[in-house]
C-alpha cells in the first residue's frame, strides 16, 4: 500500500510540473524516448485482459501512443485533437490509448470508455510496462512513432499541437 502512495504521490508531483514541459520534435530535451529511438516492445493487457503487445499492434504503421488517466485534466484537454485525429487519420495512423495504472482499476477505465465511442484500442498499463519502456514521467504524454518504428515526436501536457504534428508525421 506504502508504495502505491508513493507512486501516487510521485506521478501528482510530475503532475503539478508537467505544464512548464512542451512538446519536443529533436532528440535534445526529449520529453520520454528521444527522437529517433527505436520504439521498445511492451505487453499490456487489452480492457478485456488479454495480452497485448504494443509494437504487434500499431505493425509497421505510423502511431500515436497516449499515456492517461481518467482522472487527468489534461489529457481530457488533449481528446479532442486525439478524436478529430483518429477521424482524419485513423486509416493512417494507429491511435492508442494507454492506461496507467495509478490511482484507477481496469474496471474504471472501462466505465470511462463504454459508450464514448472511441475507435481506437484502450490497454490497460498494470504492471507500468509501457511507461517504464517509454520513460512516461507522468500523463497527457504522447508519443508518435513513425513507419520504421522510431519515435518521431514526444510531448507532454494539454497545449500540445498534435494534429499538426501528425500531419508532419505523415508529410515525411
């Protein structure tokens, strides 16, 4: 229980920051996985429980990966951009939604999702095997990757510009 507080408290504390942090195009200053990193590998679990593995499901396509939380201010901010994105692009660009696992069950997120009507798989991150691989200080964290698999975009917070930044994404 001890350390579950602790991770709360550390992902709040990220949180309180997370406004001063932008959204990086270069690999200097990177918020996660530098620009031009090869994306890692990370097994999830899909909201019914059954393993997934990131990489398998975004296959060699353009992809946007959201770290968030139901309770997360910014990244309901951000659900716009990610919906009109999934609707312009969805053919284009896998969206994905991953779920962290502070502070909210796999059961909450459910609830949150069920009849939202988002076209696009939501995991659940239970153990923190994505955010560990993707170096996820914290939610309303994005990172695109493109066709080879390399990240080509990270940034944090609700005024991230992350249609423009798919439309550059798909431009190169």
């Amino acid at each position: 229980m001890r350390a579950k507080f602790a991770i709360a408290l550390a992902v709040l504390t990220l949180l309180v920051s997370a406004p001063e942090l932008r959204a990086q195009t270069s690999g200097e200053g990177s918020v996660s996985l530098p620009v031009g990193t090869a994306a890692p590998s990370a097994m999830l679990q899909d909201l019914e429980g059954n393993e997934v593995d990131l990489l398998r499901l975004v296959d060699g396509r353009p992809a946007l990966i959201e770290f968030w939380a139901t309770w997360c201010e910014q990244c309901e901010a951000l659900q716009p951009q990610i919906d009109r994105i999934q609707a312009t692009y969805g053919d284009q660009v896998q969206v994905v939604a991953v779920a962290v696992a502070v502070a909210q069950s796999v059961r909450r997120v459910q609830r949150h999702v069920a009849g939202a009507g988002h076209d696009y798989p939501f995991l659940y991150d239970a153990g923190g095997a994505a955010v560990r691989a993707y170096q996820a200080p914290t939610t309303a964290v994005v990172v695109m990757l493109d066709a080879e698999g390399r990240v080509a975009y990270t940034g944090v917070g609700s005024d991230q510009d992350l249609v423009g930044a798919v439309e550059r994404l798909l431009a190169n």
